[in-house]
C-alpha cells in the first residue's frame, strides 16, 4: 500500500486493475484504492507478472502492507529478487478470488453499478457518476444511490452550512482531518516567509485574446495555463523552491511538478499534480488541467499525481479574491498564490492608464530559502508573463 | 404449542405418512430392496411388514430397473405403488424407466395413462458413505418435464407431502436428505396432507434471501441466526418442490431483499442453483443490489473422510461467509 500522501496512514483496495498472471510495467494502473481523498489510481513501481493478488476488494490495510506479489518477469535493475514484493510481508489472505472479475482495461470506465441502484438512481434523477460504490469491488448499491440522494437534499436545502459529507463515498469528514493535520503540521513546523507583488496581465491578456482568436472554442487556452508555464520556467533558476524538506534536509525535486489546489464540490479540497510542466506546451497543459479538475471531482486521481506534486500553485482568482497568502503543503517547500485580474489605474511613464493587474504572493520554507531568492522568483515570473508568446512551450 | 402436539423424528413422520397412506388407501402398496423384513435401509418403513403384510410391504431383488419398471406397470394398472430406491446413486440404475417412461408415458400415449407413480429415495452426504451413496443428484431429476421432484426437510413436509405426491395422477418422486432421518421435533397429532406445489418463507427477512431446500435448510437457518447476531436480517426461503419450481415465490422474495444466496448440497456446474440463478436474472434483474452468490458442494466425488466430507458440503461458517459478503460487499 503506497503512501498517497503525507498523512496517509491506512487504504482501502477499492478494485484490482490486474489479476494473477497479468504482465505489468512500471507507471501501469493496477489497482483502485479508497483513501480519506477519494478514490486513487495506483501505478505500479516494478515491472513483472503478477503472481498473486494478497489484498482483496474492501479490505483496509496499512500503508506499507503487500498489496500483490510480482514475480520479475522482466529483469530488475538494481536489487533483482527473483519474487519482488511491492512493499513488506503481510497478512496472509485466504479468501479465493472470484472466478471472472472485470479487469480488463476499457471496462474499468464502466461503473459498477447494481441494477436496482441503477434504476433508483434513474426514478431519481441523480448522476451516479458522482458516487463512489460500498459493495463489492466498490460497485454502487442502492443505498449509496439513496444515502447520496438524501444528502443532495439536504445540502440544497441548507444552502450556506454545506454539510461536510460527500456525496461520493470519500468521507470529507476525514479529507477534513487530513487537511488539519497537513496544515497544523505546516504552520507548526515551516517558518514561512510570506512575499507579494503585483502583476501587469495585460500583453498576457491580449496575447491570449490573438491566439483564442484563432482557435474554436473548445481548443482556447486559460490564462491560468500561463500562470502555471510561468512558475515552472521561473522554478528552473530557484530550485530551492521546488522539492521537499524531509528529515531536516531539503531535496530538491529532479521534476517540476506542480500540484494544482483543486476545491471539491461538495467540500474539501485536493492538490493533485500536473507532471513535468517546465517540458509541457500550453496545449498539453489545458489537456492536463481539464482532464485533472474532472478526474478530482469524479474521484479517479493516480496515487503518482497526489504525491509527486513539487510545489503547489493556489489560484483563488474565481472566488473575487485579490491575493491569497497560503500555507505550505508539507513536505513542500513553497507555495504560489494568485488572486483576480481586476482593472486597476496604473502609473507609468509619466502616464496613468487602466491595466489588468493580478497579484501573484509566494509561501516560502525560510528554513531552504530567503526572501531575496523568493523576490527574483516572483519577478521571473512577472517577466515571463510580459513575454507570453515565449511561454507556448514547444 | 398446544397440547396437540407429539414428539417425533422426520424418520418416524415420513413412517406415519406411508402408513396412512396404506390404511387409507387399498391401492397404495411399498415396494423396494429391503424394506419389508429389514425395515428399510434407513428404518423408516420398520414394522409396516408385520402390519399390512407382505402383499403390501414387497421386498424386491437388487435390481432398480426392474422394480421402478414394475412401479411403473402398477401404477399404469391402477395402483397407487410408492417404490423405495435405497439411495439417489443407485436411481441412476432405474434412469431408463423414470425418464424414458415415467416421465413420458402420459405423453406417449397421447393422454391415456397417468402413471401414478411415487418414488422415494434418500439422498445427500454427511454419514460418511463415500462417493457412491452421498450425491446430491435431486437437482438433475428436476430437469425433466413430466415428473414432480419434492425435497421434504421439516417435519411437516416428511408427514404430509406422501399423500399429496399419491394423489397427484403424475409421477413424482420424493428426495429425502439422510442427515434428516434421527431430526427430532414437536409435529401437530393431527398432522396430514401438505400441497406440493409452493416455497415457503422459513423466515422473514430484509436483506437477503438464502434459498435453499431439503439438508441444507437446518444449516441455513442456522446461519441466518449467526447473521442475525451481525445485524444481518436474512430471509430463509424453503423449495419444498424442485420441480416445478415456484419461481413467484423466489421472485417476491428476492425483490423485497434485493441480494440472494442460493445454498444447495448439489455441485455448481449445470445445477439446480444454477437455474434458481437464471430465473431471479429473468425476473428480478433489475431489484438486483448486489452480484447473486451460491454456496454449493466442492466439485469432486464426494470424500470417505470425515473431514474432507465436512470440508467438501456447504456449512453454517460458510453459508454466513457468503451472505455477509453479498450484503456488505466484503469479508
């Protein structure tokens, strides 16, 4: 059982992608784990065939437990035991696999849905997309259509005091004590420094309108791609905001990975991470950035996408708000805040004109950097975005 | 219960039954190996030679074909004969005369001859009798048109289902579980005739249907009762008949609980729980909550040990087993 992240302590195999006898290599999808942040794609480390799975559906076990035993069909790199266990040895499992489980790869989209859950779901109007299943191998059953159902209702009713429950089968209950633990450990261990500075938008805003000119609708790109571009590329001469402090010393990530605070719907929030976004163009990042968002908000996240994240970047700019000042996910050492564009009046040049400005802050570790080093990295950022055609990437 | 209850064993309800069946009725006679001067293999027919004679009570040779023929014969010449086969392994011997011609005489003679025929035997394992006297073969009897197939497992059935199967102008044959023999209980004095033709609810329950018949029923109630413990409300539906089967009943069962467990001693593969399966798939797909799941015998010629016996029939842990994990999704 991999940690998924910092707090993680137990999971719950939700399903198996693979079944014995299943050849599978490093970064494939092998299983589907519950954990208080919803339900995780977990990839595999090692390459090789799987020779048994030890850990069935619905169970709860802890981080570090044998989740499956791979024998080395291909050759290891460096330790190369002919049977590699993912993790420690464990509990023995008695119980038998079921003779024919779903594993192929298309129909893992599918959701396991029982009929009359189905059909409750449909005299209901409700999506069960939604959801995420209690019964076996995570299918939904009728009562989590209803339970979920019973929730909406409520939760429409009492508009402002959004109950802390989901309606998937994520326990934000639990998302909410990750999150305090996560925070209450950032805030007691890492002395932030906190820096901010306001940002002309405007040569990124009018590129962008160009470019969005020449592109149908569904092909247009956000000024948040930008945003995001502009810190991974600023990131490359500050590496010491971008890895993690670990056991008292920081190890800068090899990888920029930034992880995006996404909120969810129903309450709480996740900060998945988009892989290598220094080497990815704008193109490939708006891909990412949708196809993240939905995945969060449907629960499929990749266990690599909820621990790789190097830095995270909070963008508050819907809500109306000008700046955010976060607070550090640890181990991360920074974390960058945007706020609104709003039109404000700017004197420049002898000369006060209307500009789109943002504010851009940065949380920093002061134990792996200084407010200095954090100064140049806001004003790298500040100078990419006034260069936006340089920021496509290729 | 009320006074008007007497202590009995399903041995001795399914003796008061033939014994009935021969006082009331001068064409009803026995017939089978051994069951006039021993008794019955299994006791229950001990006593009725002395009784009612060996007219009446006809020990045969150890030939099943022959004597389930001469059944046949008898009941075509208007008597109401009830033949004995030792066990259901040994009916395999008599599949000619039960399939061939029981079965398929009313239709052969374009309606002319019922064939009144009533059939017992003794089936199941758990006596360590080995792979020659313990299947559970119930299941492939209830494959063919033109025969009724009865699993008696309470007391009230073991008295009363032996005058409903002669009545019936058809063959039918009677599937008595072994285990089910020295079984002791309160049956009401005036106990008689039972219908022949429906399941019953041997408990009411919300989450689960267990459907299950004959030996298996004892064990499944009482697993019903460990599931109760666990907060599990399980529902015990009882065959009583494998053929016909009364689908309505497993249906409204199943549609009320939503998740169902079928428990039969037979083996899986091509079996009467296998079209117990397909049915509720027919009928109730769609109050389905949960995957449908069986607890059958392991698929192997049934053990002489003892505890490879036990190992290869269902058991309470294992019936509980499944059914939790029908309705919690999990171990």
């Amino acid at each position: 059982m991999p940690s998924l992240g910092a707090d993680m302590q137990f999971g719950t195999i939700v399903d198996w992608r693979v079944k014995p006898g299943d050849a599978v290599k490093r970064g494939d999808v092998v299983a589907l784990v519950e954990t208080e942040k919803g339900v995780i794609e977990v990839e595999i480390f090692e390459s090789g065939v799987v020779e048994s799975l030890v850990v069935q559906p619905g169970q709860k076990v802890a981080v570090g437990a044998t989740l499956a035993i791979l024998n080395g069909g291909a050759p290891a790199p460096v330790k190369a035991p002919d049977r590699v266990a993912i993790v420690q040895p464990t509990v023995p499992i008695a119980a038998e696999m079921p003779a024919q489980r779903d594993v192929t790869a298309p129909e893992s989209q599918r959701l396991r849905v029982s009929p009359l859950a189905r059909k409750r779901a449909e005299e209901l109007g409700f999506d069960l997309s939604s959801l995420t299943g209690s019964g076996e191998g995570g299918a939904i059953t009728v009562g989590d259509v209803e339970k979920a159902s019973a929730r909406a209702k409520t939760a429409t009713v009492s508009s402002i005091a959004a109950p802390v429950t989901a309606a998937k089968g994520l326990d934000l209950g639990a998302m909410r004590r990750v999150i305090a633990a996560a925070m209450a450990r950032s805030k007691r261990e890492i002395p932030h420094y906190y820096l901010a500075t306001t940002i002309d938008m405007r040569k990124s805003l009018e590129w962008l309108a160009t470019e969005n000119g020449k592109r149908p609708v569904t092909k247009r790109l956000l000024y948040s791609a930008l945003l995001l571009r502009a810190v991974a590329l600023a990131l490359r001469t500050t590496p010491e905001l971008n890895g993690f402090y670990i056991d008292d010393v920081f190890k800068p990530a090899e990888g920029i990975h930034i992880g995006v605070a996404i909120s969810l719907r129903q309450g709480g929030l996740i900060n998945p991470a988009i892989h290598d976004v220094d080497k990815k163009n704008l193109d490939e990042l708006m891909g990412n950035m949708l196809d993240l968002v939905n995945r969060a908000r449907t629960g499929h996240l990749r266990s690599s996408e909820l621990s790789d994240g190097t830095i995270t970047v909070t963008n508050l700019g819907e809500q109306g708000v000008e700046s955010v000042f976060g607070v550090i996910y640890p181990p991360q050492v920074a974390l960058v805040g945007f706020g609104t564009i709003t039109e404000r009046p700017i004197a420049a040049n002898g000369m006060v004109g209307v500009h789109s400005m943002i504010d851009a802050t940065l949380a920093a570790d002061h134990r792996v950097s200084d407010g200095h080093r954090g100064g140049r990295f806001l004003l790298a950022i500040e100078r990419l975005l006034q260069e936006p055609e340089k920021l496509y990437g290729n | 219960m009320t006074a008007a209850t007497i202590k009995t064993t399903y041995r001795e309800a399914m003796r008061a039954a033939i014994r009935e069946a021969l006082v009331r009725d001068e064409r009803v006679f026995l017939m089978g190996e051994d069951v006039g001067r021993y008794g019955g293999c299994f006791a229950v027919s001990k006593g009725l030679l002395d009784e009612f004679g060996p007219e009446r009570i006809r020990d045969t040779p150890l030939s099943e074909s022959a004597f389930v023929g001469a059944g046949i014969g008898a009941a075509m010449g208007g008597a109401r004969p009830i033949v004995e086969i030792m066990t259901v392994n040994f009916s395999l011997l008599a599949l000619d005369q039960i399939v061939n011609n029981a079965a398929t005489i009313l239709h052969m003679s374009g309606g002319q001859f019922n064939i009144p025929l009533v059939i017992r035997m003794t089936t199941g394992a758990g006596r360590q009798l080995a792979a020659q006297h313990s299947h559970s073969l119930e299941g492939w009897y209830a494959h063919i048109p033109g025969i009724k197939v009865l699993t008696p497992a309470t007391l009230e059935d073991a008295r009363g289902m032996l005058w409903s199967a002669l009545e019936d102008p058809d063959p039918v044959l009677i599937f008595e579980n072994g285990l089910l023999y020295n079984m002791e209980g309160e049956l009401a004095a005036d106990a008689g005739a039972v219908d022949i033709s429906t399941a019953a609810i041997r408990r009411p329950g919300k989450q689960i249907s267990l459907i299950t018949y004959g030996g298996t029923l004892f064990k499944t109630l009482t697993a019903a009762d460990e599931l109760a413990r666990e907060g599990i409300d399980a529902e015990v539906v009882d065959l009583r008949t494998l053929r016909p089967l009364d689908t309505a009943t497993i249906i409204d069962s199943v549609a009320r609980t939503h998740r169902a467990l079928i428990i039969d001693e037979g083996w899986k593969s091509g079996s009467i729980s296998a079209e117990i399966m397909a049915r509720i798939m027919e009928n109730a797909f769609y109050d389905l909550d949960a995957p449908l799941a069986r607890v059958c015998s392991v698929e192997v010629p049934m053990p002489y040990p003892k505890h490879l016996e036990d190992a290869a029939i269902p058991q309470v842990p294992t019936i509980v087993a499944a059914a939790r994990r029908v309705v919690t999704g999990h171990d």
